[in-house]
C-alpha cells in the first residue's frame, strides 16, 4: 500500500480504558500496536473476509484443520469481546457469549472431543 492511501488514526487521546490497571491494561497495551496496524495498515476487507473464510473452513472440514480453523476465529472474539467488554450492555455480552460457546463447541467437534 502506497503511503499516501493510508487511513489516518482515529481522533482522541487514547485507545485504552480509563482508569484500567492489571491484566487489562496489559493486554490492551500489549495489542495496541496489532491492532492499530490491523485497523490502519492491512485494507479494510482482509480481516473480516479473513475470518468469514476461516469459519467456512471449521465448518467444512471436519478433522482437526477445521478445528483449528475455528480457534483461530475463536481467539479474535475473544479478543474483541475482552477489549470490549466495558462498554456493552447486557444483551451485548450475551451475545458475544453465545458466539464464544458456539465457537468453542465447533472447534471441540472437530478435534473429536464432543
């Protein structure tokens, strides 16, 4: 990608949750700069596109390709929902619940636990 198409950072100060200290401050120091890279560097239909193809795969192949396929899937929500977890509701959180178990159940399927 050439320079000048770059998309700028968001505006504001910062992208961390005031007042966060421990494990969450780690973690959202630690993938500040993955995800500052993944929201402004990579064109903004790889990682979404990325994920749809890799939950196809857990969900076609059925051994443990699938599975790990779907644990891929599985880490980026549950780094989202983490990240986001602050500002949901509860139907939010619900929601992102039902999606990690789903997602837990269909990688357990494919390493042939369940």
């Amino acid at each position: 990608m050439a320079a000048n198409n770059k998309r700028p950072l968001p505006q504001g100060e910062r992208f961390f949750t005031p007042g966060a200290t421990g494990l969450r401050k780690a973690v959202e120091q630690r993938s500040a700069a993955p995800m500052t890279y993944l929201f402004t560097q990579v064109p903004r239909w790889v990682p979404p596109v990325l994920l749809v193809v890799l939950l196809l795969v857990g969900f076609a192949v059925t051994n443990p390709l699938g599975g790990v396929a779907a644990l891929v899937v599985l880490a980026f929500v549950v780094w989202l929902a983490y990240l986001s977890w602050p500002s949901l509701r509860v139907s939010g959180k619900v929601l992102r619940v039902a999606m990690m178990t789903f997602l837990v159940l269909l990688a357990a399927t494919r390493f042939g636990l369940i």
